[in-house]
C-alpha cells in the first residue's frame, strides 16, 4: 500500500512539471528564424529540396546547411500542419503557440523518458519514477537555462539541438544497455535494421550529431580495444593486435560502422556550407578563449556549481562505502564520461566562431555534456538511495531535498513573456491597413526590432499561412528609415 502510494505521488510530482513546463513553454516568444524555416526562406528551400545534399555535386553548388535536411524538414512539416489542426479547436494565434509548447514538450517528455531508462535500467517501475523525478527539475526553462539549458526559448534551435540529441540518444540506447543491464530486444529480430535509416536521420540532423556519434564511437571502440588487449594471452604485439580487433562483437561493428560512415559523410557535406562559419579569427584564438568559456558557462550561475557539489559528494560516497561491483562500474562510467567531455570541449573550437557565442560555449552546444552530468547524478543518487540502510537515507535525503530544491526554486514562472508580441500579433491580425505600425517595441518573430515594413514580409507570409491574417500586409515597428533597404534577420541555425 505505502509503495502504490509512492507511486502514484511520483507520478502526480511528474504530471504537474511537465504541465508546468508546458505552460512555460507556451508562454514564450516566437523566434526570428521562425519564417524563414516554415514558409520557407529562398536560402532553406535548396535544403528541403535535396534531402541527401546531392544538389552541391549535380548543380555545383553551395547553400546553407546542405547536412541539416533532417532538422530542417521535420520543421517544416510540424509547423505547416500542427497550428492549422489546433485551429479545429482554438483560434488561430493560440494554435501557433500551442503548436510551439507542445513540440518543446514532447521533446522533453521524450528525454526524461531515455535518460530515467538509462539510469534506473526498468521502464514505469518504481526506480524508473524515481529516476525520472531526480532528473526532471534538472531541466531548466527559465532559471539557469542560459547556462545548461536542453529545451531551448527558441522553437527553430530547439529542433535543431535538443531533438537531434534525442535522435543520438535513441540510436546509442541498444548498445547503452546492453552494456550496462543486459537489455536485448529479443523476439524482433530485425528491428536493429530500422537503426540504419536512423543513423542517416541523426547524422543529417543538427550540428552536434556527427561530432557526438564519432567521439562516442571512439571511445566505445577504445573500451573495447583496451578491454580485450588486457585480456589477451598473446606474446606477438601484432598476433594480440589482429585478436583484439577480431574480439569486438559484431554486434557494436554493426551499430558504429553505419553511424561514423553517415557522420563523415555529413561533416564532408558541411565543407559546402555556404555560411562561412570559420570567419577570420585564427584557430589558435578560438582555442585561447576556450578557457574563459568554460568558467563563464560552469561557474557563472548556481547550476553546474551545485550539480558538480553533488557529484564529487556521490562519488566520494559510492568510492568509499558502496564500492560494489556495480558501484565500480558507475564510477568508470564516469570516468568515460569524463574523457568524452574532455574530447568533446576540445573538438568546439573547430566549429568555428559565432557572434553569439562570443567564447565558443553556450548552453546549446553542451547539451551533450549536460545530459551526461544529469544522467551521473540521476545513477549515483538512485544507486546510493537504493544500497543505503535506512538511518544512511535520512541522513542524505536532506542534501538531495536541498540540491532539488534549488533547480525548482530557480524555474520560476514567467508566464507574460510573450503578452507583448501576441498583442501585436493581434493588432496586425485586425488592422485594416496594408503596412501596420505596431504601438509596442517587442521583437515579433525576429530576432530584433523590425524598423523597415520590407524586413516583415516573410514574417507575414508565415501568418497568413497559419490564417492569422487573411491578406498580406506589411508592418514595422519605427518610422521606416528613409531610402533603407531591407536587411535579412535570418540568424541560421549552425
């Protein structure tokens, strides 16, 4: 009776989160690439145009994103059908951020889902919830979202960063627990295939994928090569070299070879980027300022800071009380984790500069190393809870309520953060006339205050097609600037 209970309070707990992210969600801003990918834009319709990016090799041409076809066709589809179904139930300006909160959502559902299978190895058991309940508050909203934020503000990056990740953590998950519990998908035998396609799909999708797949690759192969050369009886160095390479289950060749040839191929298609995303910065610089990214991001807010407190204090526990078998395999995890971090904080630099990320890191390209750190801390708290004696529980359950409790106090509700753009939304929606001057100065789907009506036109293209408005019309939010002409506010997503 006392576990049901539990249960169904852990369930009621992640119930009310997500509803509450939901709300969150819908109650922010569109964003300034919005338009340029659901209409589309001249310069994305050469990528939904080539799914594989063959169009650079048949026409001998460049254009942007030419291995993000994927990222960028799911977003064309959701959001040229999705708002235009809800409207059968609410009205049109409504539909559009519904359309945003719900995709945001299901992304996060989707994640907390993996990484509570991950860490707890069970699906909808009592460990499953209780992973999912450690984990969920982690996953920032507002609060400290601009330091290790998975669900970006943004609904364009959020489908080119945190689902693409998703996509990764789908493809890695077979091989994951295997691993780590066992797991086998036994009784559908050839559903491992379906993994093929799906390596095409994650490796055109987004700017981290190939990058994540061939480190992680590496080093799976690494712990496999080190594995079985410490085995290995022979005396011959080239004899234990061939028996080394022969012992990996062929199981992870056909996982790896699809996924690291998919991901090359995609970084080959990336040197076709008309974007020029290397700019004139020398390398070295960019390596110089890694430094000073990485404490502006882990150290600037209570976030990482708190999360990293908890992680030395579990591994300090499980390394001196709970050193088990599986306590030993938790923590060389972690030390995989680690390399893989470290690997991963070397390669940015190499993905060229940014304005906007004036120092290499953001939120947004660490959310491969976040997700990590949160599945570290979800598998040593769950284990800890569940090898601790009950007097050894109440003596931790008050640093974990406290650590909880900082990342939920944090989130605070924001619910008005888009009031201001949805009454303009809605002023141009009744204006009568052709070029409509907004009364208020907040960004409408764009990244910055629209000064010149010809800077609009695609945003207005875009709420005609959500039957916002019914007839085009222009509109701009200060005296248009004499003889200006219009500039493009198209960030691309890199």
């Amino acid at each position: 009776m006392i576990k049901k209970t539990a249960i169904l309070l852990l369930i009621t707990l992640l119930l009310v989160d997500i509803g509450y992210s939901f709300l969150q969600h819908y109650h922010t801003p569109f964003d300034g690439d919005m338009a340029a990918g659901i209409v589309p834009a001249d310069d994305v319709k050469p990528i939904l145009d080539s799914p594989l990016g063959l169009k650079i090799f048949k026409e001998n041409t460049t254009y942007p994103n030419p291995n993000k076809f994927f990222s960028h066709w799911a977003f064309y589809q959701y959001f040229n059908s999705v708002p235009l179904f809800l409207q059968n139930f609410t009205n049109p300006i409504n539909s559009a951020y519904l359309s945003c909160a719900l995709a945001k959502t299901i992304i996060q559902v989707l994640l907390i889902f993996l990484l509570a299978l991950s860490i707890s190895g069970s699906i909808f058991k009592f460990k499953f919830l209780l992973a999912a309940i450690l984990i969920t508050p982690l996953f920032q909203t507002n609060g400290y979202s601009g330091y290790m934020g998975i669900i970006d503000p943004s609904t364009t990056y959020t489908f080119f960063y945190a689902l693409p990740t998703l996509l990764i953590l789908i493809y890695f998950a077979p091989l994951f627990l295997k691993h780590f519990y066992g797991f086998e998908l036994k009784g559908i035998k050839y559903l491992k295939y379906l993994w093929i396609p799906l390596a095409l799909i994650a490796s055109l999708s987004g700017p981290l994928n190939p990058g994540i797949s061939l480190v992680v690759s590496l080093l799976i192969f690494l712990h496999h090569f080190s594995q079985n050369f410490n085995n290995s009886d022979s005396k011959s160095r080239i004899t234990r070299l061939k028996s080394v390479i022969h012992n990996i289950p062929g199981e992870y060749c056909f996982y790896l070879i699809p996924i690291c040839a998919f991901s090359l191929y995609s970084l080959f298609l990336g040197r076709y980027d008309s974007v020029d995303s290397s700019s004139k910065i020398p390398l070295w610089v960019l390596y110089s300022r890694l430094p000073e990214g990485i404490f502006y991001t882990f150290m600037q807010k209570l976030g990482f800071p708190v999360l990293f407190i908890i992680l030395i204090i579990n591994t300090l526990i499980i390394h001196y009380k709970l050193k088990t078998p599986e306590g030993k395999k938790i923590l060389n995890t972690f030390k995989w984790i680690g390399l893989f971090t470290l690997i991963y904080l070397l390669l940015l630099p190499l993905g060229g500069y940014r304005d906007y990320r004036p120092y290499i890191l953001r939120y947004d390209t660490i959310i491969p190393i976040t997700l990590s750190l949160m599945f570290i801390f979800g598998k040593t708290t769950l284990y800890i809870l569940n090898n601790f004696s009950i007097r050894q529980r109440y003596q931790y359950l008050p640093l974990l309520i406290l650590v909880l409790f900082i990342f939920i106090n944090s989130d605070k509700p924001k619910f008005d953060k888009n009031s201001c753009e949805r009454n303009a939304i809605s002023q141009i929606a009744s204006s009568s006339e052709p070029i409509v001057k907004i009364d208020n100065s907040c960004t409408v789907l764009s990244w910055t205050i629209i000064e010149n009506p010809q800077e609009s036109e695609l945003k207005t293209q875009l709420l005609k097609r959500w039957r916002i408005i019914d007839d085009d019309k222009l509109y701009y939010q200060k005296p248009p600037v004499a003889g200006s002409g219009s500039r493009n506010n198209y960030r691309g997503v890199e």
